[in-house]
C-alpha cells in the first residue's frame, strides 16, 4: 500500500494542474468539445447579460469560463 502524499507533494501536483488546465486552448482537451462549449456558454451569458458586470464562480476548476467571459467584453 502506497504512503499517502505529503502535503508538499498534493500542493505541487494541484500547481501543475491549475497550470494545466488555466490554458483556454489547451486546458480541456480531454474533453472532446470543450473549447466549444465554452465558447457557447460564455455567447450564451453574454447574450442573455450583455452588461453583465459580476459573476459567481462556484465550482472546481480554473476559472476558464470567467476569463473567457471576461477576453469577450
């Protein structure tokens, strides 16, 4: 049975991935459509809120649908 990660270890792995994955057009790429949906969901904000000014992002990932939201304001 593996030891369990130092904490060292878990901060450096989680760096890597938010490196990773805060990439717009490489980050998602496990995911066939991802930049597309993307894409269409940030339209669709845009279209429903074309002044929007705040957003809430609650979730684990990267940010990448604010800052695809933000590069499109």
């Amino acid at each position: 049975m593996k030891e369990k990660s130092s904490i060292q270890e878990i901060e450096q792995r989680f760096d890597k991935d938010v490196a990773r994955f805060s990439n717009l057009d490489t980050g998602q790429l496990t995911t066939l459509d991802a930049k597309f949906n993307m894409e269409l969901i940030t339209e669709g904000i845009l279209r429903t809120h074309p002044n929007v000014e705040h957003v809430l992002d609650i979730g684990c990932g990267a940010g990448n649908y604010d800052i695809s939201l933000l590069h499109r304001k």
